[in-house]
C-alpha cells in the first residue's frame, strides 16, 4: 500500500506538475488560467486541415488495426454464437435501467420549457441507465455480471473514474481538444460538482461493457493465441518510455499542436511503465503469451460507449464540441473521424486504471 500511494503521488506530479512547469518556464502565460472554472477556452491556437497529417495518421491507424481486423473478420466468420444458452430472465432492474436511459434521453433531446431549468443534467441520467442495462445484458448471458460479483469493486469505480476525468480535463486546459457549450452553472462549485458527477459514470460504463463483451466467446478465440511480444529488457524499456513521457508531458502546453495525443496516452504510460519497473502485472501482460483478448475488449469496449458519447452529446444543450490540430474533418456527430481511434488506447487506460484499484479492493500491494 505504501508503494502504491508513492506512485500516486509520482503520477500526480507528472501529469498535474509536468505541463505546468513547462509553461511556467518557456511562457509569459498567467498560471492561473488552468485552475479556472468553467475551464475558458481559445487559449490554445490549431493549426488547420491537413491532408497529407490526415492522410498520413489515417494510414498509420489502419496499418496498426489491420492484422487484428483480419483476423477478426476471419474468426467471426467461423463464429456460431453458441453460448449455452441463457443463464436467467432478463433481470427487473434491467428494465428500469432500460427506462431510466430512455426517459433521459428523451428529456435530453427535447426542449420543453418547463424542463428548461433542468436541460443541463439529463447526462448522468443516461449514463446510469446504460450502466443498468449493460449489466443486465451481461447477467441473462452468463448469470453474473459487474456490479453483483464485485459490488465494491464497482461502487468505487464511480469516485475513482470522477478522479481519472479530471486528469484528462486538467490536460486538456494545455492542448484545447475539446470545450463545452451550454453548460451553465451559478459558479465554479456548481459546475465542480455537476461535472464531477458527470465523470464518475466513465469506468463503471467501460468496465460493464468490457464484461459483457468477454460473456462473448468470439474474443477468446480470436485473440487469445495470437502473436507474441516479449521485450528482451522490459525495466529498461519502461525506463525509457517514462522518460520521453516525461519530457513530452513538459513540453505539452509549449507544442499542443504536435503533442496533443500524449494527453490520451500519458497516464496509460506512466502507471504500465511504473508497474513493469516493479516487477508487478499489468494489463499488458499477458501479450507475453499472445493473449491480446482482455485488451481487444476493454478497447472494443471504449470504442462502443465513444459512440454513445458522442451520439447522446449531439443534440444535447449541454455538450462539448472539438477542435482537433491538422485532422479536424470528417466528424461523425461532433467528433472528427480519426479521433474515434482515440479511444481504443482510452479503453487500455480504463483497463489499467480500474486494474490497480481491483488489486487494491483484493488486498495486494
């Protein structure tokens, strides 16, 4: 437990201390302007499109997801979907998960003047109604599910995942990828709290959703015994990814318009390379072996949920919209078409998250 605080208290200065300093040294900017509440944005400039950045990172992604897509397509293919059976009847709460989610969304789309004092806060809503539904899915299928075999695994997913969000918003003050329109709160302890119950629906969506799609057998077989990566010295290759990491973090607000993607993998960085130093398991693990099938999850899983985001948040009042460097083109309801790769390596760090506070549930150091 000592240990794992101290790497908390490291990460914390890497991805709060890092990008300040950074600024702070090579800057004249206020400091201030990253504490501020609502977060104001315009203070980073984009550059524009770019067809050949486009192009280039296009291919990039397809050359990175192509040996897991054909394979896929090829187990899929030979795929008969034969689970057993199901365990249960779809269960009650299940149900009003399934209303919950959809009075929510109702409310959120529509734009009723009696509702108007309330237009803000349907987001949580829809979110816990998907949490309910997910899991319930996931009892019918296999008789267990998330939240009624690990209750207080689940439970303090909601606390830790508000904690992981506000790393990203704290990091998003320095590259400006994302702002919120039509959120209006009386003042910054309103919008804290507000946002933080907004957040808090983040881990226990993926990680619901990641069971459900492991109750899938196609993962398994497609992936389990699939190629091998060993690292010959995997400390000194941590050692050297933490530190690049580091100097991309500091230099984060001084380039935003180059190092933006360390803000959705930096923190996956930091805890993966701190656990290999240690000589403990991480989520990366079992690659080893040729074990992809828990990761090609947990990704598929972010990937699914990203498109309920951004479905949900399209005719919302109260949502975010996008201002990507060189590939802001192509969206699909207000994200960019390559930023929806982000969020395979944002299921990666959701697993790696919700791993270390699973280990400190069960007892371990």
């Amino acid at each position: 437990m000592y240990r794992a605080a101290n790497r908390f208290f490291i990460l914390l200065i890497m991805l709060l201390g890092l990008p300040l300093a950074g600024v702070w040294i090579f800057t004249d900017r206020r400091l201030s302007v990253y504490f501020d509440f609502p977060p104001k944005f315009g203070l980073v400039g984009h550059a524009p499109f770019s067809w050949p950045v486009f192009t280039g990172l296009a291919i990039l992604i397809l050359v990175c997801l192509a040996p897991f897509a054909v394979r896929g397509i090829r187990f899929f293919k030979q795929e008969q979907s034969r689970q057993g059976g199901y365990a249960e009847a779809f269960p009650v709460w299940g149900w009003a998960g399934i209303l919950i989610c959809a009075a929510a969304w109702f409310l959120d789309w529509t734009r009723f003047e009696w509702f108007a004092g309330f237009q803000a806060y349907p987001f949580p809503f829809m979110w816990l109604g998907y949490i309910l539904v997910v899991n319930a899915f996931c009892c019918k299928r296999t008789g267990a599910c998330l939240m009624r075999r690990k209750p207080a695994f689940f439970l303090l997913l909601f606390p830790a995942s508000a904690v992981f969000w506000w790393f990203f918003e704290y990091l998003n003050r320095f590259v400006g990828n994302w702002y919120y329109v039509g959120v209006e709160m009386p003042g910054p302890a309103q919008y804290i709290v507000y946002a933080t119950v907004c957040f808090s629906t983040v881990l226990p969506a993926v990680w619901s959703t990641a069971e459900l799609l492991e109750s899938f057998s196609f993962f398994k077989k497609a992936y389990r015994n699939f190629f091998v990566v060993r690292p010959g010295n995997p400390r000194l290759v941590a050692s050297a990814l933490l530190g690049i990491g580091a100097v991309g973090l500091f230099f984060l607000g001084i380039f935003p318009n180059f190092l933006f993607p360390l803000l959705w993998v930096s923190p996956l960085l930091i805890i993966v390379c701190f656990q290999v130093i240690d000589g403990r398991r991480h989520i990366f693990s079992p690659v080893r072996h040729g074990d992809w099938s828990r990761l090609l999850c947990f990704a598929a899983a972010a990937l699914v949920c990203g498109f309920f985001w951004e479905m949900w948040n399209f005719y919302s009042m109260a949502r975010w919209e996008y201002s990507v460097p060189f590939v802001h083109g192509f969206q699909i309801f207000e994200m960019p078409l390559l930023g929806y790769a982000g969020y395979l390596p944002f299921g990666l760090e959701c697993a790696a998250v919700g791993g270390v506070i699973e280990e400190l549930v069960s007892g371990g150091d």
